[in-house]
C-alpha cells in the first residue's frame, strides 16, 4: 500500500494499492463508471443489461492471470479510483485502464495514483488514450515526460500511444 498527499480536502488515508479478491464489488461499480465516462468519447452503448463490456476488469481479477493486476485508490473508506495493468511479464507493461472518480479530479492525485501504479514494476511502460478525451491528451504526455523525456508517441487506429521508461523511485 502507498500513502498518497493530497490538498484535497478527503478522508484520508489516501492510499493506492493492488486490489484484493474482497474489493471486486468496488472495482465493477468503478468500472461501471469509468466506461461510461469513457462512452463520451468512444460512442460506446452499455449492453442490453444496462453494463459495459469488462474483460480488462475480468481478466486483472483473475488469479490465474498473473501478468494482469487491479489497483485500487481510496480515501479513507470509499473505493475513488482504479488502474488496470497488464503484460507484467513482457519488456513493455501496459497501463490498460485508468480512472478516478470526478470529486478527486484535478488535485494531483491521478498523478500521485498513476506515478504509485507505475513505480511499482520499473520499466519500460506504454499507455493509450485518445486524442478527442482532452483531459487525458494533456494528461498523460505531461506524465510520460516527467519519466522520460526521450518517450515515444505512436497512433494505433484511434488510440495515441505513450511509451517511456519508469525508473524505481528514489529512496
């Protein structure tokens, strides 16, 4: 578990860390948000049961899938945020999903979380995103530089793709 600092006015601790088998009913509520914040820009419909597709989510809370791990970022007691990773076990990790609820947006703790996620497995990493989600456009190569100033930047059909170097954080 990571303690994380924020001037956000939360329960506290504010603490990331990789999710548990205890915490899948909170990761699939988050879930459920993320893809309808992400619906906004991907066009997405939820399916005819009112959820959105979850294999990332599925596959990261499978045991026998170890090269997948959820995060779960919270402050105090309530569930504000998400990652998934995966590819654990290849040179390049990926940071598949990304999300913090809205009352936690813009105070530095999405940089606080990705950087805790991140840290934890130094390497190379690369992440996706999508131009017309403008927040995540200015996000994301603001983070990847402060990693690595010598990150690439590749597009794959609609997704923009970051890929930089993590080195283990300083002690």
């Amino acid at each position: 578990m990571t303690i994380l600092h924020t001037d956000l006015d939360l329960p506290t601790p504010v603490a990331a860390r990789i999710a548990t088998a205890a915490d899948e009913p909170a990761l699939r509520h988050l879930w459920l948000l993320f893809r309808h914040d992400m619906s906004g820009v991907t066009g997405t419909l939820p399916g005819p049961d009112g959820t959105y597709r979850s294999e990332r989510l599925d596959a990261a809370l499978d045991a026998a899938k170890p090269s997948w791990q959820p995060w779960l970022l919270s402050a105090g007691p309530q569930p504000v945020g998400l990652a998934i990773t995966r590819a654990l076990d290849e040179p390049t990790r990926v940071l598949s999903s990304f999300f913090l609820v809205a009352p936690v947006r813009r105070g530095g703790l999405g940089t606080a979380f990705a950087r805790a996620v991140l840290e934890a497995a130094p390497g190379e990493w690369s992440v996706a995103y999508q131009e017309s989600n403008a927040a995540a456009a200015a996000f994301w190569p603001r983070l990847a530089q402060a990693f690595d100033k010598d990150s690439r930047r590749g597009v794959q059909g609609p997704d923009t793709w970051l890929t930089f170097t993590v080195t283990a954080p300083r002690s």
